[in-house]
C-alpha cells in the first residue's frame, strides 16, 4: 500500500472519531455504546425575579454526570484511542491516545462546568419571561439540553487500516424560575384606648399594619415581643393589596406600661421601633385615666 492512500485512510479514521456521524471505513469495532446520565440532581439553571426581570443567579454548583462507554474490537484490530466532547462549546472533557486495547468498558464522573450551562442562558431565561410567575416556584425541563459526544478509534497492528465510531447523548437539563422574595416594606403599629365603665376599666388595641412588595397572597411571619422578655411567634396573611393586619387587644383593670415590638428575619430583615401601650389611672377624685401620646413608628 503507498504511503498516500494509508495517509488517506489515517485522517478519515480520525474525522470518524472527532467528527461526523458515525460510520465505519472498515469493519474493525463492535459492540459500541455510551451513556451520560446525570448523579442525583440535573444540571440546573436558576433565575430569580428582580425588579421586573428574570436575572440567572451563579453557576456556582457543580452537577455530576456519569458517562459510561463500551466498544470490541473485530479481528486485528486494536482500540487506539477514544475521547468524549461537550459539542455545545466544542471542549473535550476527556482523550486518551496512544493505546491498545481489545475492549474498553470504562466508567468516568465529570463535573459540570459553569461554561457548559452558558449556551441555556437565553433559553432558560424565555422560558422564565413566558410561564414563570413572580409569586411562586416554576420548574421546567426544556428540549435543549448539555450535548456529549463519545467516539472511539481502531486500527490494524500495521496502521493499514482504521475505523471510528461516534454516539451522542443528552443530558437532562432544568431550569427553576423563583419568585421575587417577599420583603417588608414598612409596619406602622397604632394604640388606640377605650374607656369602659368602671373606676379604671380600659380596653386597648394595638394594630400593626404591615406593607410588603408583593400584590398577592402571602404568609408574613414575625416575631411579637413584649419589653419584659415575653415573645410569640406570629404568621398572618396579606391581601391581594400585598397588605397584612396584625391586632391584638388588651383590658386593663389598674394602671399599666409596657411596650411592643415586631422583628422580622429571614432574608429581608425589619424590626420597628418600640410602641408604648400605658394606662394612668387618676386618683379617685377623678375617676378617669390617662393614655400613653401616640407613638411614633418606624
């Protein structure tokens, strides 16, 4: 054989292998085949709702994907080399060259890259603009997904003749669109008195009128505390105004002082300012009572 046609037949084998479909220049392997499948959780695209737009947080998590491949040779022939391929951004993940094997059934873990999910962006972002919602989770799994390709190369002991074989896989690929979260945008907390028959008999309520960023119904929960150490956790409900009410009321028989608070945590802290809930009772010589000045609040 001339040195031109082996050459020849040299660089088709390599095209088979890094390239192209599969095909077979000569008949030398068998028994090929490959699998990617993603170890626990996919890989995940997240966007959250921020001022109107849909924003890709960071790619910071690394998926694990288990690719397994296996491929005989027929004949003379020897597996030489095989590689495997992100063809969404045409990197190599792994290559191995330079051998002789009969067989080859090899298992490898490969961590996602970043880089390997940034082809999706776009996708994942139409995908939040047309069903995701700002008030709750939505997930969803698109058509585009992480393409890989496996290829595998033989040859004869002489180089005569080569074969190569292609496979490709795709890899589950999610995209979670998050609500913007909820945050407190202001408490404004009132005392209001009511005198009741009696010497010193008075009725107290406290409102706290309670503001958020949402247009929906939410579940608002906070902390109500009592100056003297004294706490009760509380969750209330907002309307489609995206407002919630909290009311407490008190009946005072002698005079009294104390102050309230609520605390808000989570990712959105807020925490007003002390409101003063007072009752003075008079002397008998009046009969009367005296109220704690309307609060200032934060």
């Amino acid at each position: 054989m001339s040195r031109t046609v082996k050459a020849a037949l040299l660089a088709l084998a390599a095209a088979a292998v890094l390239s192209g479909p599969a095909q077979a220049f000569t008949d030398g392997l068998k028994n090929v085949s490959f699998s990617a499948e993603p170890v626990g959780n996919p890989p995940t695209l997240t966007f959250k709702y921020t001022k109107g737009q849909w924003i890709a947080g960071k790619l910071n998590a690394k998926p694990t994907i288990k690719f397994h491949f296996k491929a005989e040779k027929k004949r003379r022939y020897r597996i030489t080399n095989w590689e495997i391929r992100n063809t969404d951004i045409s990197e190599t993940i792994t290559y191995t060259t330079g051998i002789k094997l009969k067989k080859v059934d090899k298992v490898i873990m490969h961590k996602v890259r970043p880089k390997e999910l940034e082809p999706f962006i776009p996708i994942g972002r139409k995908i939040c603009e047309q069903e995701g919602s700002p008030d709750k989770v939505f997930k969803k799994k698109p058509l585009s997904r992480p393409k890989y390709r496996f290829g595998v190369g033989a040859k004869t002991p002489l180089e005569e003749y080569a074969d190569g074989k292609t496979i490709s896989k795709k890899v589950p690929l999610q995209i979670i669109c998050l609500p913007e979260p909820l945050k407190v945008k202001n408490i404004d907390m009132k005392v209001k008195y009511e005198r009741l028959p009696g010497k010193c008999k008075v009725k107290a309520h406290l409102q706290a009128v309670i503001k958020t960023n949402k247009k929906s119904k939410q579940d608002v929960s906070f902390w109500y505390y009592r100056d003297n150490g004294d706490r009760q956790q509380v969750t209330v409900k907002t309307q489609n105004s995206g407002i919630a009410y909290f009311n407490k009321h008190y009946t005072f028989k002698k005079s009294e002082s104390r102050k309230y608070l609520i605390n808000v945590g989570g990712d959105h802290p807020y925490q007003t300012k002390w409101t003063p809930v007072k009752v003075n009772c008079a002397g008998s010589h009046s009969g009367g009572f005296q109220t704690a000045p309307k609060p200032n609040t934060h």
